[in-house]
C-alpha cells in the first residue's frame, strides 16, 4: 500500500512539475506564422517540423469523429428496429 501511494505521489508531482516548468510552446514567436498561415503559404522559410503531423493527426480526428458519428447513428437504427419488434411481439395476445 505504501508503495502504491508514493508511486501516485511521485507521478502527482513529477506531472505538476512538468505541466509547471514546460517550456512556453504554445505561443507564437514573434515574426513565425501560424499554422493557417503555413498550409495556405505552402513551404516558406519557417519550416515546421511538426506541421505535417499536426495535419496528419487533425485529419485523422475528422475521419474519427465522422466514423463514431456513422456508428452513433446506426445504433440509433438498431435500436428503432429492435423496438418495433420488441413491441410486435408483446403486443401480440396469448391464445
């Protein structure tokens, strides 16, 4: 027991520190082009290394956002269907 609560305090403050002490990357510099900016320009002087993946990853979002959207919509159907026959099947009267 004491091992588990000390490995959850260890990885507790080990990501505290992380989250606290990262490096400022989620701002802009001053002068570099946002990730608008790049995929409209092309290749410019400001190689991003991770634009690609970033592209890469936000369209793979799409397509699993789209694909959980097919799957709500056809448990939605599945669900109307076994409704109606649920409801054929109790409403019918016993001999």
């Amino acid at each position: 027991m004491r091992f588990i609560i000390g490995l959850l305090l260890g990885l507790g403050i080990g990501f505290a520190a992380a989250v606290l002490f990262a490096p400022e990357r989620g701002r802009l510099r001053e002068g570099a082009p946002s990730d608008e900016e790049t995929t409209s320009e092309g290749f410019g002087e400001n190689h991003d290394s991770m634009a690609g993946l970033r592209r890469a990853m936000k369209g793979l979002q799409e397509q699993v956002q789209e694909a959980w959207e097919e799957a709500r919509q056809a448990a939605r159907e599945a669900e109307k269907e076994l409704r109606a026959n649920y409801e054929r099947t109790v409403s019918k009267p016993k001999r």
